[in-house]
C-alpha cells in the first residue's frame, strides 16, 4: 500500500521536472529564431512535446487512477491497515465494538472498587473487640447489614443468641465471660469474627495535666551508620552492612551496657580489636563481630550514630484508683529511626508550660515546657511504653494534687458524633480546662488505633491561645455525656484545628 502511494508521487514529481524542462526548451529557441523556417521548426518541435505531454498526462492519470484503486484495494484487503486509510464508514464498524468493551470494563473497575470502598467501610465500623459492663443494658447499634449470634465457650446449642447489627440491639451480661460474634454481610456472607468481653464498670479522674518524660532505652540505640576519615586520610565505615538504624546494643563482649557513655569508653580502649556486639534486631537476639578503626586523632571508633534516651513534654490523660496513669495517647518513637524505642525505664517530671505556640497550616504549633530533672521534681514511674501510650504509676504525693470526679469509662459503641470537650493545661501554674471540640467521624477498627475519633476544635478561647490542637496537647483527655471516651493524639498538618483521638479503652487494654 505504502509502496503504491511512493510510486504515484515520484510519477508526478518527475512528469512536473520534464514539463518545466520542455516549457524552457521552448523559451530557449524561440528568443533565437528569427526567420519563417525557424519559427516553422520551432513550432513543429513545440507541437512534438505538445503531442507527447497531451500523452504522458493521460498515460500518468491512467497510471495515479490505478495507483489508487490498487491502494483502496490493498488498504481493504490488509486486516492491520491503519485507519486513515479506511472510509469513513468503515472505521466506524471497527471503533464501535473496541468502544463498547472499553467502556464496559471502566464501568465494571468503578462498580469494583465503589463495592471495594463500601465494604472497607462496613467492616470499620465493626470493632474486632466490643466490651460491655457486667449487670447493666447496654444498646448496641453499628447501622451496618450485618447479622449473626452470639455464643460464650460452654455455650449449648439452644442459648444461641442470634444478632442484627442492621437495627438497635440492647445487650446485657450478668457474669465476667468472653464471648465470641460472628457475623455475616447480610446474612449469608461470612464477614468478621467480634470478640465480646464483659468487663467489670471502671471508673477514671481525667488529668489533663502536662508532665515531663524521660525514658531510658534497653540498650543503646542505633540511629544511623556514618563513617569518618582515618590515620590514612582514607573513609572508615567498621560498622557497614554489620549494624543499621533501629538495632538495640545489649552488650559488648558479654557486659550489659549502661549507657553510651559506658559503650564509647569501651570502643575507644578497644586497641583495634575485634568486639562481639550483642544486638536485638525486630525481636531476635543475636552476636555481630567488629573491628573498630582510629579516626584521624588516632580515637578508635565504629561510624554509628547512637542515644540511650528520649526527653519531652505531654499530657497526662487519666489517674486510676491504684494511682496507676496513662499518657500521650500513643507511643515514644525515636525521631530518627521512627521506631517505637525499647524503654529499660522512665520517669514523669514536674513541668512549667512557659510558652504556646499557635498552629497554622503545614505548620503544627507547640507547647514548650521547662523540665528540671532533679530527684524531688520526679513525680512517677514510666513501665510501659506502647501504640496506645505510656503507662505507670504516680506518687501518692502527686495523685493527691489531681483534682477532680473519677467518671465513668465510655465504650467505643457509646461514642457519638457531635459535641465534647478536651480537659488540657495550657497556663503556667495553672489548673486544666474543658474546651468544646466536636466528634465529626469514628472509626471503631481503624487500621491505626491511635486514629479512631476524628475530631475538631471550636472552643474560641482555644483556638485563639493555640490555633487548635499543637504538640504537647497529647493525651488530652476526651469527655462525652460525663464519661471518659479517649484522648488526643494528632493534629492535622494542614488544619491545625482538626486532629485524632484514641478510644479510651483501646488505652486500658494496653496499660
């Protein structure tokens, strides 16, 4: 086809070269002849080349005439042919049967993924655990097309209970028992196993005090590999593809380590000899061989960045009757490594908040607090450093200065959208305020339990100190209807006045 179509146009290209030629022929002998029988040559010689163009021009239309009805022919004949060269009529029969399947298989990806998306949601909003409180009715309603039963271990065959999480269902259990829920996407569909725990009724005193920390890591940290310049101006890196950031040294050579202080004492009286590292590495425990080098003071080293210790400023969330707290909302990670950090022990410090400042968007603001670490200013003992938060115990001296009502916890299924209120401090030497915030969505599974209420602030007084929520606001507590239901945990980067909350159960399961 293609071949065809060169053919045509170098026909023409050459049939136009020869005209201009046999046109200036012409010109050439007519300015020279000035006699009747030059002229009468000239003449006859123009009516040859007259005779034989009249002749090439309708040998060359027989000729393109050909040319393309062979090219309409093959283009007819060729099934892969490009569409140009199809009638108008024809590329529309093929396009239309190419476009309806495209189209039928962008409908079928959105109906999928509409499906996808709606049962993501459905299986959120049914918590993998549900408590409830021994001797009281409690009602229990996810709005999901859910049903199924509810059976304990020793349950028989007839107490059975069957379930419909479509509708309100009041609840209520006598004795302290686990049960088991399954559940099926309307009806038939199996879809999640819920486990049902009866839970004696517990009672808090929200804090919402600040409180210094400072944890001491299980063994030195490794926050990053590095490497220096030798005794021979060469790069040292003794440590390479030996250590990496997030690993736990436990010992050197079989002695626990102290602290860092300690570890670099004994790199550096090393000589250059080969030390058995005893490391923890995402749970396992093992021994790493090194050789440490001399920089260009002739110190001997490895090329690791290390710490043994984090420090800062958060809010206490809640005082049990036993004295024991918890904090935060989430865990301590390392700045570096992001990693939750191994805690050998911790304490709680008395602190001052001596400055407040105000979020904005894509900047989250903060509460600077000053911490004096000395022995009478430590008020608690960190044990516990988890997701949901940091748990201890309080001194006596310190539980009695916590004022307030212990109130009563508040399940995930009592949780409700609209209005609450956050208890924080956020006056130098001054006593922990309600502000109102209202709960826009709840997540009771979410894949981050630190993000289960979504919250946001419309206390004016707050969001004119703070801008919203701002670090050190952490563990806040959450209060609904005169219970305890969580604490705050994040803030929005680009909203300062929208941000999370974990449930406060979530919390008490962890502490």
């Amino acid at each position: 086809m293609m071949f065809s179509f060169f053919i045509v146009q170098e026909t023409l290209y050459l049939y136009d070269k020869k005209r201009s030629a046999g046109i200036a022929y012409a010109a050439e002998w007519k300015n020279v002849a000035d006699t009747t029988v030059h002229r009468r040559r000239i003449l006859q010689a123009i009516g040859r080349k007259s005779e034989r163009r009249s002749c090439m021009e309708k040998k060359d239309v027989v000729k393109k005439r050909n040319s393309e009805n062979c090219m309409q022919n093959s283009a007819a004949s060729l099934p892969h042919a490009p569409s140009s060269v199809f009638p108008a009529h024809a590329a529309g029969k093929k396009r239309k049967p190419c476009l309806r399947k495209i189209l039928a298989f962008w409908i079928l990806m959105a109906v999928l993924g509409g499906a996808g998306g709606w049962i993501y949601q459905t299986w959120q909003k049914i918590p993998s655990s549900i408590r409830i409180r021994a001797g009281e009715e409690q009602e229990l309603f996810l709005d999901v097309p859910v049903s199924g039963t509810i059976y304990g271990e020793k349950t028989a065959q007839k107490d059975v209970i069957p379930v419909n999480l479509n509708r309100p269902l009041t609840v209520q259990a006598s004795q302290i028992q686990d049960y088991t829920m399954d559940v099926k996407l309307f009806g038939i569909v199996p879809f999640k196993q819920v486990d049902v725990h009866v839970v004696e009724g517990q009672r808090l005193i929200p804090a919402g005090v600040p409180v210094g920390i400072y944890i001491k890591t299980e063994g030195i940290l490794v926050i990053a590999e590095s490497d220096f310049e030798g005794l021979d101006h060469s790069r040292k890196e003794p440590a390479r593809y030996l250590l990496r950031a997030g690993d736990y040294i436990l010992k050197v050579d079989g002695v626990e380590l102290e602290g860092k202080k300690q570890f670099t004492e004994q790199v550096a009286a090393s000589e250059g000899k080969e030390l058995c590292l005893t490391i923890c590495r995402d749970g396992q425990i093992f021994d790493v061989m090194v050789t440490p080098q001399q920089n260009t003071e002739g110190v001997y080293k490895l090329g690791i960045w290390i710490r043994d210790n984090a420090q800062g400023v958060g809010t206490m969330t809640y005082l049990d009757e036993k004295n024991g707290f918890g904090a935060l909302g989430h865990g301590i990670n390392d700045t570096d490594t992001a990693d939750l950090m191994e805690v050998q022990s911790g304490s709680l410090y008395k602190t001052k908040i001596v400055n407040i400042r105000k979020g904005i968007s894509g900047t989250p603001g903060e509460l600077t607090g000053v911490i004096d670490y000395k022995k009478e200013n430590r008020i608690g003992a960190i044990s516990i450093n988890s997701v949901e938060g940091i748990f201890g115990t309080l001194s006596q001296e310190e539980a009695d200065e916590i004022q307030g009502e212990a109130l009563p916890v508040g399940l995930k299924q009592e949780v409700k959208k609209g209005e609450a209120q956050i208890l924080s401090c956020l006056e130098e030497d001054g006593a922990p305020q309600l502000y109102t915030i209202e709960i826009k969505a709840l997540h009771l599974d979410h894949d981050n339990i630190n993000r289960g209420i979504e919250i946001q602030v419309t206390d004016e007084r707050l969001l004119e100190k703070t801008g919203g929520i701002v670090q050190g606001m952490s563990g806040s507590p959450i209060l609904q209807n005169g219970k305890i239901i969580g604490a705050v945990t994040h803030v929005f980067v680009n909203d300062p006045t929208r941000g999370y909350g974990i449930f406060i159960e979530n919390m008490l399961q962890a502490g």
